[in-house]
C-alpha cells in the first residue's frame, strides 16, 4: 500500500523533526569521544586564546577575558580564576559572570557578557595572608536562589587563623569595588575548607569540607525559606549545620543508608560538646571539621571531597554529586531516599574503548550540568598532559552508569602548559554556551574560555527544507 503524503504536512513534519534539536535541547551531548588528552601549547604562545582540543566540529571556543587584559587595565588581579556562575535571577538574569580568585589575596571578578565581556574586580581583599584583615582562596562562586552571590575560603586546619568562612556579597550587579561592594562573613556557617555549594529545592545549602578525611555538611536556615524568598529575613542570620553520616560514620567512603547529625542549634551555635574557636580577629565560630570528628557528631569521612552538584531527576527526585579527588570517585546522595552510592569511579566504561576507564580517570575536582541534567567531570590535572573533562552518559537518568550504553567520555582537554580547568558551567538561559576558566597557567594569564555548540549542518537542512516547501506552496496558492 502506498501513502501520500500532502505537502503542507510535509513541510511540517519536516519542521518538527528540526525543532526540538534547534530549540532549549543542549547540543553539548552530541560529539565523538577523545581517544586522548591533549598535547602542549607554547607557553604564553597565541594557542593559549584557543587552548581546548573539543570532541565535536560543531563546539567553538574563544577567550572573553584574561589576566593580562586585566592587569593592562589597572586593575587589581591576583589570578587563579577559579569557579563561575552567572546572575541566575532577577533584573538582567544572565548578564553577568561571576568568578573569584583563589589566591592568599582573594577577590571577586565580574564579567558584563552583554557590553563586550567588559570584565571588572569588583571586591579585593584588603591585605595579603597573614594579615589578620586577609581573605584567601575563594573558590566557591555561587548565586543564591534569593539573588545574592556566595564564595568561601578553601583553607582550614589548625588555630590559630582567621580562614575558613563563607561570604555572601549581597550587591553583586552594582558593587564596583570595596568602596560599595557588600561582603558579609556568614558566620553561622561552620568552619571548614569550602569549595562545592548546592541549595536545594526546600532552602537547605549543602557544602564539604576539602580534606583527606573531609565531610559533606548542610544548613538550614531559621528563617522560612519562603520568607528569605520575599526579602522579608535574612538566610544566614542563623541556621542549623549537619553532618552527613552513613551507616554508623565509622567506615570512610561508605555508602548506603544516610542520616543528617545537628551539631548546632537553630542560631548557628555549637551544641553541648561540640567544638568553638575565638579566631585571631575575635570572632567565636563553630569549628565543622573538628566537632565532626568527635564520637557524638562523627561524620563519614571521604577523601577530598571538592565540588557538589544538584541534579533533578526525571520523577522529580534531588540528587546531589559530590566529586572525591584522592579517591578519583563521585558519588550520588539521593536526598529523597538518603541513598549514597558511587555513581562514577576508574571501574566505569570509556565510551571511547568499551573497557573500564581506569587510570584515565584522575582526581575528579569540579562537576557541571547541562541544559539537559547531563553531568560532567573535571580533573584536577595537568594542562597540555593529561587535563580533561569527561561526560557522563547517563541515558535514563537514573543516578548511575551501569546500564547498557553507558560510562564516561572525554569530552574535552586543555593544552595550555601549568594550568587546569575550573569553574566548568553551562548557561541556563542558553542551552549551547558554557564557560570554564583556564587557571594557574605558566605563563601567568589566567583565562575565561567560552565553548558554544551549534546543530548539525542536517538539522538546519531539515528546517530550511520545511520552510522552503511552506514558501512554495504559499507562492503557488497566491498565484490561483
């Protein structure tokens, strides 16, 4: 039996087969896995504007801002340009980049992408460590559902230093330097070395402690969440911290069964038995990494736990990843269920090989997800030897990589000498860009490297075969 096709519907099907790949769907999962890493560039050499070698002939790359531009201008750039996010809400959402310097003089970078990537320090720590006034190693580079920015100290250990804390600078769009920039200590976060930080669906803020023997903690406002929505409370003017502990918290990397330890009361106070410091500026804090070591608040010890990422899976439930360098793992927390579990580790397939990735596989730092809820690996490598991002095919979104067709591929990998890539993030209001920044290079310039994707060449064939056919039947119709 033959079928024949009227040609309106033609042209419309022909339309709807381009659609969905030309719309919101990212592109950024539709590449050729890298067999390897890749090579050297010249130090300081032209290559470094364009340092990745990308898996698709379809994803672009340029440089929008860079140290040396900064530096050129007068501006106060200590470098190691670390993690990245936009102004994921309010007036202008989408406009600005954010990302910090995690330096022993740390400070906050703002970058305009709709004015020519004009890109400006808009906080600096006012000394250097060990100067009791300094900020250092900022990594945390967050937006806050309620239309802050957050960053925190990576650097905790021993009394007495005045380090260890979480920030919120509360005018993001309009400081332009410590004259008007609000950055506010929020001291009713626990002490520890932060990098990763993820709010959930109901307010609560997850973040680590980055140590060999570190933590995964969380906290909980007093305030309704709803209330700090409306701009009528302030999130950090008190909380709850808790220590992730599964099983018993006896056994390090454990997985299964979780439960959350409070080991302060609902205004950020320790507990009775927990631990606080008087820092060298004075200031009484509750010191995280060493109150949940004691026996009454153990939390489950992991190895270096870096950065989080919040994912929504396909029935609504929150997973949280947490990337593990020293152990080259990441695990998944089902937040619904208290579940952990690894969900990628050196025993997960290559998708470029069909065999367990192995040693491929090296010191997971930071994680991103995509328009998509695809998630990605960054290493903790060495640019120019073996520095990649991987990504995780997870093709019924379940939180693991065990079914048939999944694992890890090598998505793309940095060739710029002395450096790593940080601060991975894709765009939520435009499914094809994304951003990482290319720190610590040998040369010295720290760059914020942009990465686009566009559809296949066959997918605008289908879209101008469709619309060309509608055109022809219109121009046929105005003709009778």
């Amino acid at each position: 039996m033959s079928l024949r096709l009227h040609p309106l519907a033609l042209a419309a099907a022909l339309i709807a087969l381009a659609s969905p790949a030309i719309g919101a769907t990212s592109h950024f999962s539709n590449f050729t896995p890298l067999a390897s890493s890749a090579g050297p560039i010249p130090v300081g050499g032209a290559g470094e504007a364009t340092p990745l070698t990308l898996s698709s002939v379809q994803f672009s790359q340029r440089s929008i801002a860079d140290r040396t531009a900064q530096l050129g201008a007068g501006q106060f750039n200590s470098g190691n340009w670390d993690m990245l996010t936009l102004n994921e809400t309010g007036a202008d959402r989408g406009r600005y980049l954010f990302t910090v310097f995690e330096t022993g003089q740390a400070g906050i970078q703002r970058t305009d992408t709709w004015n020519g990537n004009a890109t400006t320090t808009i906080w600096s720590s006012p000394a250097a460590a060990p100067a009791l006034n300094s900020h250092v190693a900022f990594d945390a580079s967050y937006w806050t559902p309620w239309g802050s920015f957050v960053t925190a100290e990576e650097n905790w250990g021993a009394q007495p230093q005045p380090y260890g804390r979480l920030f919120e600078l509360k005018n993001p769009l309009t400081a332009t330097g410590n004259g008007n920039a609000q950055l506010v200590h929020a001291n009713a976060v626990a002490r520890v070395s932060h990098e990763g930080v993820q709010w959930d669906k109901a307010g609560n803020m997850y973040f680590i402690d980055e140590l060999n023997g570190g933590s995964i903690y969380r906290y909980t406002p007093k305030a309704s969440f709803a209330s700090v929505l409306a701009g009528q409370a302030d999130y950090f003017a008190g909380g709850t911290n808790a220590v992730l502990r599964v099983g018993t918290g006896a056994v390090d990397n454990a997985v299964g069964a979780s439960s959350w330890v409070n080991f302060t009361d609902s205004n950020g106070l320790a507990l009775a038995g927990a631990i606080t410091i008087n820092d060298p500026n004075g200031i009484s804090a509750v010191d995280g990494r060493a109150t949940t070591d004691l026996a009454a608040f153990k939390g489950t010890n992991y190895q270096r736990p870096e950065d989080l990422q919040m994912q929504t899976g396909p029935n609504g439930e929150e997973r949280l990843y947490v990337a593990t360098t020293t152990t080259n793992e990441v695990y998944v927390l089902d937040l619904g269920t208290g579940e952990m579990k690894v969900f990628a580790n050196r025993n997960t397939i290559d998708l470029a090989t069909g065999l367990a990735i192995g040693s491929a596989l090296a010191s997971p730092d930071n994680l991103a997800i995509d328009a998509d809820g695809n998630i990605y690996i960054v290493e903790d490598r060495n640019g120019g030897v073996d520095n990649d991002v991987w990504f995780a095919k997870d093709l019924n979104k379940d939180g693991d990589l065990l079914d048939a067709g999944e694992g890890l591929a090598r998505w793309v990998s940095n060739g710029t000498q002395g450096s790593e890539m940080t601060g991975l993030y894709f765009d939520p209001f435009n499914a094809n860009r994304a951003w990482v920044n290319i720190q610590h290079p040998s040369s010295g310039n720290d760059r914020l490297i942009e990465i686009t994707a566009v559809p296949e060449p066959s997918t605008y064939a289908l879209m101008l075969g469709g619309l060309a056919l509608v055109g022809r039947l219109a121009k046929r119709r105005s003709k009778r």
